[in-house]
C-alpha cells in the first residue's frame, strides 16, 4: 500500500494539511492492511503489527532497509563533530564551536 502510487499520493495529500502528516496516513494503511487480511483493526493489533516488523526485518522493506544504529554516547560525553548540510547543500559543522553546554539533538531525513 506505502509503494503504490495510490499510497504515495495519500502521503502527499496528508503533507498538505494542517492537522496531519504522513504518519497518520500510515497508520490508516496499517489498519486499513489488518481489515484486509481479516484481523481486527485494534490498537493492539495495530502495535502488534508494528512489533512485528521489528522482530522480523526481512518483512518489513523500511525496517530492512533503515540504516539506524545504537550510538556508542553516553550522558556526559564530549558531542562528536559532524559534517552536515544545509538544504540547500552548504556544509554545516556541529556543534559549530566546542562547548560543554548540554545538547539535544533532534535529526530527520528529506527524501
């Protein structure tokens, strides 16, 4: 359903407004995937499904394909310095000056 074309124009369209993104149409799709193969559209279920992806990558294409990882940081280590870009492709470095203030990172993917 994510793949489809149909699917992809719902994305978009849920992009566009004001009071929801992307996640919420994924999560109608999820639903929408449980009443389709006769398993109750439950927020149990719902979770379930989720979990299982998880448990098992090889099913799931955005669980196998995610290149996420466990950092090694722990509270009270230095930040490392990364290289970054801007959207519009300038180079950022980060943290842009060494600091011992504390920081939170909050990072995200355009595609």
């Amino acid at each position: 359903m994510r793949r489809s074309s149909e699917g992809q124009a719902a994305f978009a369209r849920a992009e566009e407004r004001e009071d929801e993104d992307w996640m919420e149409e994924a999560s109608r799709m999820q639903l929408r995937a449980l009443r389709e193969v006769g398993i109750a559209p439950t927020q149990r279920n719902l979770a379930l499904l989720r979990s299982t992806a998880l448990e098992h990558p090889e099913l799931a294409l955005y669980v196998r394909n995610n290149k996420c990882r466990q950092g090694a940081l722990a509270v009270g280590d230095r930040a490392p310095v990364l290289q970054l870009h801007e959207l519009d492709g300038t180079p950022r470095r980060f943290p842009a000056e060494a600091t011992a203030r504390p920081q939170v990172v909050f990072a995200g993917s355009v595609s």
